[in-house]
C-alpha cells in the first residue's frame, strides 16, 4: 500500500487437502509473499501434509491465521479481490491479475485475494463480500485451475511490479574484453595446428571461422576465459608426474 507494505494478503477459503495449502504456500513465498489466512479449513489446522508440500516455505504456514468465516479474515481489508472464472450473478468490477497487481502497489490499506475450495470455488455469498473479481484470462473449454497454480499467478503478477531483487543477476561477471577472447581462441589455433588438426588445408578458413563462431556464441566473461586458457595451457604443457 502506498507508503507501506503491498504485499496482499492470501486467503484460501475452505481449503481442503493440506498438500494444497502447502504447495499454496510454496507458491507464495517464491514470489515475497508471506501473509496467509485460511477460512475452516476442512482437515483442521495444523496439518501434517502441508510442510512437505510446501518445499521449505515453513515461515508462511508457521504464521498461517486461521478464521470461522471469510468476513472475518478480511475485517481489515479494504480491498478485496475474490478469484473466479465465473460471476456467479453478482455484479462487480472484473480485473486480470495484471490489472488487480496495479491496484494493489498503488492502494492505501490492507489487499487481500481470496481463492476458494479446490473443486467448488468461492460461493456466490463469499464473492458477495469482496470488492472486485479477479479472473485470469484462460481458455473457455477448460478454465479448470488447481489452488497453487491460481495463487502463483496472481503472486507472480503482483512481484513484477514489486522490484523484487533477482540475486543471479548480480553474480554474473561482465563479459570479456574481445582482446582476452581473441588471445584464447589464438591460443587454441595455434596448438590445433600443432595437433594436425586443420585438415585438409582447403578446409582451414572455414574450420577456423566455425570455431571462432562456437567460442563467441556464450559471451565468455574473463574470468572463463581465464580459466579456459589454462586448460589449454596444461594440455599444451602437461605436468610431468
């Protein structure tokens, strides 16, 4: 919310397996998402099958709340999104994940999204309580989305817009000067001449280019090509034992 914390609120109302709400879970914290509030789940709650489900994403069902009614769960909630591929008679604004995400980062108070039971989904009166529907645009013959798969959608869409941090871009090292690349593949030339390995002589140029093309294609950073140069460095000189 603006000034605050966006993360929505999950809420899965009548969840039944605790495999779902596990892998619901899982799911959420993949995307920075750590709040979850469950509606009279039917197996009770704790349940035992839910922390292998959720791979490691202990801290969301360690902190999971649990409520008699959807009313209750989203009492300090004042934008609701209730998730269906149907309207189910009521008349509300309709939004995509995408749409639903945008609202979220720039609304003032608590967001929640709430999922229903995995064969039925939410109830007309459950839909009735919140303040827009979220449906995810999904082919009309088979619109059929399993618990986890509609809360990573709208986790996902909600993260893309949260600048969360993506640590492996900051290990990459950049890519090596073309004079350190250069200097490797006349490295490996020079030791395949050695090696007999430009043969036939017709056929030299167009090997050469074939592996220049090969050793250019992964844009090599220095370090690599450090490393690779030693390797053809040992075979060019291998340590006697």
């Amino acid at each position: 919310m603006t000034g605050g914390d966006s993360r929505p609120v999950i809420v899965l109302v009548r969840p039944q397996l605790g495999e779902n709400i596990g892998k619901a879970a899982r799911a959420m914290l993949n995307f920075g998402l750590t709040e979850m509030r469950l509606v009279t789940p039917r197996d009770g709650w704790p349940n035992p099958s839910a922390g292998p489900a959720a791979a490691g994403a202990d801290e969301v069902l360690a902190n999971a709340r649990v409520f008699e009614t959807l009313g209750e769960a989203v009492a300090d909630c004042p934008h609701v999104y209730a998730t269906t591929v149907r309207k189910r008679g009521v008349t509300k604004p309709v939004v995509t994940p995408e749409e639903a995400a945008r609202e979220i980062h720039g609304a003032t108070g608590r967001c929640a999204i709430v999922f229903g039971p995995e064969r039925s989904g939410l109830e007309t009166d459950d839909v009735a309580l919140a303040r827009a529907i979220l449906t995810v645009p999904i082919n009309p013959d088979f619109g059929s989305l399993n618990l986890a798969q509609a809360v990573i959608l709208c986790a996902y869409e909600w993260s893309k817009q949260a600048s969360l941090e993506q640590p492996t871009q900051s290990e990459l090292l950049p890519p090596a000067p073309q004079e350190e690349l250069d200097g490797m593949i006349a490295q490996l030339d020079t030791m395949l001449e050695d090696a007999g390995y430009f043969f036939p002589p017709s056929r030299v140029p167009a090997t050469k280019r074939t592996l220049r093309n090969l050793l250019t294609k992964p844009g090599w950073n220095h370090l690599e090509v450090r490393t690779l140069r030693g390797v053809l460095s040992s075979l060019a000189n291998p340590r006697q034992r």
